[in-house]
C-alpha cells in the first residue's frame, strides 16, 4: 500500500500505533475481518501496509477508519515513459502504478507529453511516488538535435519535479544512465567515478539527474537516482537505428545475416536484464532509498563473446565482419554495484541463458 505524507500522519495519529512483533494468529484475525466487509485485493494491499511496519490496528474503530482512507485515497504511483522498454516491465512489476507517456500502448494510461500541462493531464490522481522513465534515449539523436534532447530530458525533468513539488509527492526514482560517465577512468565505474559525458545525451540525462537531487535537498523529496549499464529485453525494438547491440545482433543472426562488430570487438560491457533494473528500482522505491544507484552486474562481457554466444544460439552459419570502430565509443565499461547490493539488490542476470530465453525459445 503506497503512502503520501498525509495518509501516513493520519495514519500514525488517529488509527495505528507501533507495537511489538505481532504474530501470524494477529495477522489472520486482522485479515479475515477486514475481508467480512472489504474486496480481497484491497485487503491484500492493506495487509502488505501494514504487516512489514510492524503497525497494529488497535480498536474497531481504527480499522474503519483505515479502511475508509484506503477506499477514498486513491494513492498512485507515476511511471513515465511507460510505453518503452524499461517502462513497460515497471508498468507489470510496480503496483498501484500509472502509466503516462507520449506514444499510446497497452501500459499507458495517461497519453501525453512530461513538458505539458501536468496539472491537467494527472487532475484525476493523487501521486504519491514519482518513476520517471521518460526520455529521449538515443545518442545520436542528441548529437543531431541537441535542443529536442534536453528540451525533453532535462526541462521535461524539471516540469515533473514542479509537479512533484506543488503536489507534495513524497518520492522521486530518476532513470539516468551510464553515459553520464563518458571515458572510464577506472574499473569498475562506481557511483562517484567522474562525470564527464561524451555525448548532449549523457549530459542531459546528468543533468536532469542533478535537478532531481537538488529537488531532493530544497523540498524534502526522497530522490533515487538509478543508473542503468546496458539494458536487455525482448522488447527492444532491433528496427530502430539506434538500438542497442543484443538486439541488433539477435535480429541479423535470426535472418542469417551476418554480424557487424565496429572495432576489435575487444571492447566490453555490462549487460544487464531489464528484470534486474526494474528490482532495483522496486527496492528503492519500497525502501524509500536516496542518492544514486548503480545498476548492472558487476561483469563485462567483450561484443566478441557477444557475438559468438548470439551465434551459437542462433544455430546459424552467421559470420562476422569487422567494420571501422563507431566514434566516440568506449573501450569497457562495468559497473560497482556495491552501493545497489546494500539495499538488498541481488542481479539475476545470466548472459547466455537470458538471451536463449527472450529471443531463441
Ligand atoms: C549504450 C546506450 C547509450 C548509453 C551508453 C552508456 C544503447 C543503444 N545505447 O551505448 O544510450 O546509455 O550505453 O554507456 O543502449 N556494436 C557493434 N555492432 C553493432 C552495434 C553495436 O559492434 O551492430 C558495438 C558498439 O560499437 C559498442 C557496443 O557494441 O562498442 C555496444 O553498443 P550499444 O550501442 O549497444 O551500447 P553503448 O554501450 O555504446
């Protein structure tokens, strides 16, 4: 059950107190009676409030009270950008949540655009938590139209926290990303390695993350920022130009094309499942955690091996040709996840049978 400052004040004054650890007879008494004169998946919601804080309804009248607060607060949480890969699997994983993003699809309630009017577009919430997903995600792109990118990327961001601000919405999770590293100095890249993007992309979507933090300190926000190293899904679109290399890969090996490799194919990265991104997001959403978050697996796996795995599970005769190296690319990159494990993130990424799973099953 999802919290805003309000509903938690009323919460702790007229209706819960802390008691000592309550045992599981408590736990089903309190449950089935709620469950008498209640739906069962509000009840379920109410219980998964109640029970990890440890909180006891202590009188009958509490209870009503409680209940009647749940049904009357209709208590959301934003995702933006939920038409997108990451967005889409948060849409699934996240309850409670609304989707809201420019281009209509099945996880998107809310269709329009995060530079618009908020005000109006989200009058029928109350917004207690912020996922904001929602970006202009290509490099090139930024390359080409610096304006377009930050236009979307950090005043889109700004528009948002306005909101976030205006309406008193307790949490904000900011989807940033590795490219506000640019040239790694040092391996693994942990949260405080500098920041030096090569692209408007990474510098955008650094800044937007600063705005975010900065949110945090002058208003009270909880802000998470998490950054993801290279996500993988099945939902990666490989007809766009820009997408990344797993599913560039997949699509030619699956046509029997050969794979193009820019460089020596020397070159690494830490490939993480979009399952492990939207877990730690969760945690930090759940935890209520601040400050930055690294999110990847703690290895790199060169395009090379990327290539042969892909290949192999193809089981296609696909060849490789080595073209000239892209411009501006990195040479590795991976991630310290150290400061992602203290608040419980455990990646399950597993190259090879991730990649059998979403595209060769
Ligand atoms: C990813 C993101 C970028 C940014 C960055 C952060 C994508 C598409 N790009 O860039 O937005 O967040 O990470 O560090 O997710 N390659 C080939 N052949 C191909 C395609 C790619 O050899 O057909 C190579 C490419 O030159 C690079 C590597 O594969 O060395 C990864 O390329 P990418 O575009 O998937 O991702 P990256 O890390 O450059």
């Amino acid at each position: 059950m999802p919290e805003s400052r309000g509903y938690t004040i009323q919460l702790e004054h007229t209706c819960v107190r802390k008691t000592p650890p309550l045992d599981r007879s408590h736990y089903i008494l309190v449950g089935a009676c709620l469950e008498s004169f209640l739906k069962k998946d509000v009840v379920t919601e109410f219980l998964d409030y109640i029970f990890p804080k440890n909180l006891c309804i202590h009188s009958h009248n509490h209870m009503v009270n409680v209940i009647t607060m749940i049904y009357l607060t209709h208590l959301m949480i934003l995702i933006t950008g939920s038409s997108g890969q990451l967005g889409s699997y948060l849409m699934e994983g996240v309850k409670n949540s609304v989707g809201m993003d420019i281009i209509p699809s099945n996880y998107t309630e809310i269709v329009g655009d995060i530079r618009g009017d908020l005000e109006n577009m989200l009058g029928d919430y109350e917004i207690n938590a912020i996922i904001h997903a929602a970006a202009q995600v290509s490099v090139v792109k930024s390359v080409e139209n610096p304006k377009f990118d930050s236009d979307n990327n950090v005043m889109g961001t700004i528009n948002l926290l306005e909101y976030a601000r205006k309406h008193d919405v307790g949490q904000f999770i900011y989807i940033s990303s590795a490219a506000i590293y640019g040239e790694p100095q040092y391996l693994p890249i942990d949260e405080d390695h500098p920041k030096q993007p090569k692209s408007p992309y990474g510098l955008s979507k650094l800044t937007g993350e600063r705005y975010s933090l900065l949110y945090g300190e002058l208003y009270g926000i909880k802000v998470a920022s998490v950054r993801p190293f290279n996500i993988f899904s099945p939902r990666q679109d490989p007809s766009n130009p820009y997408s990344g290399v797993i599913s560039i890969f997949v699509d030619r090996a699956k046509k029997g094309k050969e794979l193009i490799i820019y460089g020596d194919g020397t070159q690494t990265r830490d490939f993480v499942n979009v399952h492990d991104v939207v877990q730690l997001i969760k945690l930090a959403l759940e935890k209520k955690a601040e400050g930055v978050y690294n999110c990847g697996t703690g290895r790199e796996t060169s395009i090379n091996e990327l290539a042969r795995i892909i290949i192999s599970l193809s089981g296609k005769d696909v060849g490789i040709k080595y073209g000239a190296p892209r411009a501006g690319d990195i040479k590795r990159s991976y991630a310290d996840i150290k400061r992602a494990k203290e608040i419980g993130y455990v990646p399950t990424t597993n190259l090879k049978e991730d990649l059998r799973r979403f595209f060769f099953r």
